[in-house]
C-alpha cells in the first residue's frame, strides 16, 4: 500500500510538469474568448 508521502510527492511531481501547458491554455482560452466578444 503507498503511504501518504510518496502519494503526495506523485502529485507534486504532475504538478509541476503539467503547470507550463496550463499556463498556455489560460493564455489561449483568454485569447479566443477576447476575440469572439471583439468580433463575433
């Protein structure tokens, strides 16, 4: 059975590799979300 530790260092782990991509998804959802006010 995995103990609390290493679960939560798993966690970390994905974290700090999938943090970039979420970054550039907020830049592009925000993006896309301007233009479709600006000219929809």
């Amino acid at each position: 059975m995995m103990d609390a530790e290493v679960f939560l260092n798993n966690i970390g782990v994905y974290n700090d590799s999938i943090f970039p991509m979420q970054i550039i998804t907020l830049v592009v959802a925000i993006i896309l979300t301007y233009l479709l006010f600006v000219r929809p």
